[in-house]
C-alpha cells in the first residue's frame, strides 16, 4: 500500500478529487491510500473526506507556542506514513525549514506561477487585466510559492467573467490537474 498524505486547511476540494481520483485505486502494482492532514479542527474538508469514510489526522496549529514547535509536529504527523508523496492542497500556512528541510511535498496554486504568488491569486489573477489566468502545481521549497515548476494549465478571463465565474473555472481546472499530476509523480515512482 501507497500513502499520499494531502494537507488542506479550508473545505477541502481539491482533497476530495485527490480522494475520489486516487483512494483504494491502483497505481502500478501499489493500492493507494490518502492520508489527509489538517491544521484546522473545523475545516471543512474533515467532513468531506469523512464522506469517504476517511478520518483526517488534525494538527492544530493554535495549541503551538510558536511556528516551529507547529512545524515539528506536523512532520512528525506525517513521517509516521512514510508517505510516497505530500501534496498541500489549500494549506494555508507558511511553513518554516523545520518543515521544508525534512519534506519534499509539492503545492496547488491557482495562478500562471510566477505571477500572483502567495494569498488572493485569483482575484490578483482576474484584475491584471491578462487574457488568461491558471493554475500552478509545484515543489515546496523555503521560498513562497517557488519550487520547480511540475503542472500548469490556462484558463481563459473573458469579457464578461466575474470573479466568481473565473473562479469556478480555476477550480475545475485544480480539481483535474492536481491529481492527473500527482498520478504522473506517483507512476514515475513506481517506474523506479
Ligand atoms: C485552492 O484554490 C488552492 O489552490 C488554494 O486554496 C484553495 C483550496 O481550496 N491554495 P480547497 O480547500 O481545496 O477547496
């Protein structure tokens, strides 16, 4: 058995197509099981990935004197998988190298990385006056929202799009490109 451990903090759907593209499924030889990680007792992608008969494992970030003592426990969170991968998926924090020096995860963000990273990219994305925006999946490094490139994909910002509407779209686009990429970096493992 495969673990793939998403850490989220908000309602969770891009875990929930991780979950439904990937949990109980088979990649190469090895059952994938998804592990989800909260910072958030109340988020709501809890009671998403419940829906899958999933617990998630709840770290709360606000019973931590400081970023660091949070970072070393979610490490130790998620060291105790042994996961083949680490996606955040809406993980809203800043992580230290405390974390950064011990995980290689890889990040969603919804704009055409460089452009617009770190909060609000969407709304950033749709008043730069571009005809496109998109959304980025990408490694973890120390720096916000910088690691190398894996993912990318377009979404088009029309004449009449509201930001609402264009964020329907950047998230239907998340909810396909987060897990085509994560099975791509989980079938180039298998392939050794
Ligand atoms: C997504 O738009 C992701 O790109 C951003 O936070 C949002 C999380 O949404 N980092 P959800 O919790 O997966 O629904």
């Amino acid at each position: 058995m495969t673990k793939v451990v998403v850490l989220f903090s908000g309602k969770g759907s891009n875990l929930e197509a991780l979950i439904e593209r990937l949990h109980g499924k088979r990649v190469g030889e090895d059952e994938i099981r998804i592990v989800p990680i909260t910072n958030r007792p109340d988020a709501g992608g809890i009671e998403r990935a419940r829906r899958h008969g999933i617990e998630s494992v709840v770290v709360d970030h606000t019973l931590f004197e400081s970023r660091e003592a949070f970072d070393a426990a979610l490490v130790q969170a998620i060291e105790r998988h042994d996961p083949a991968l680490v996606v955040m998926a809406g993980f809203m924090r800043i992580l230290t190298p405390v974390f950064t020096s011990r995980i290689d995860a890889i990040n969603l963000h919804p704009s055409l990385l460089p452009l617009f990273k770190g909060a609000d990219a969407i709304r950033k994305s749709f008043e730069s006056g571009m005809k496109v925006g998109g959304v980025t999946v990408h490694r973890v490094t120390r720096e916000l929202d910088s690691g190398e490139i894996l993912a990318q994909a377009c979404v088009p910002i029309d004449a009449n799009d509201t930001l609402e509407s264009f964020t329907k779209r950047v998230q239907a686009l998340e909810h396909r490109l987060l897990p085509e990429t994560v099975v791509a970096l989980l079938k180039e493992r298998a392939a050794g």
